[in-house]
C-alpha cells in the first residue's frame, strides 16, 4: 500500500473518532445542562 493511501485512511479514521468523540461527549454535556438550568432557574427544558 503506498504512503498516499495510508494518509488518507489515517485521516478518514481520525474524523471518525473525533466525531463520535464529540457526539458522545457533548450530548450528554447539553442534557445535564439542561436539567440544571431547570432546577436552579426554573426554565422550560426547550429553551
């Protein structure tokens, strides 16, 4: 396999990662915002 290809791969497999890293870090993150802005400000979970 040539040096061209494994970059590519490489890259392709990093944005994965980085990706789904994010989605699972940041989903939760938002949620527990969210409950406790509701608990200390009382807002609407939707705003």
């Amino acid at each position: 396999m040539n040096i061209g290809m494994m970059i590519v791969c490489v890259i392709g497999g990093l944005a994965g990662v980085l990706s789904t890293a994010y989605l699972m870090i940041s989903l939760p993150v938002v949620i527990i915002w969210k409950f406790y802005r509701r608990v200390r400000f009382g807002y609407n979970m939707y705003q």
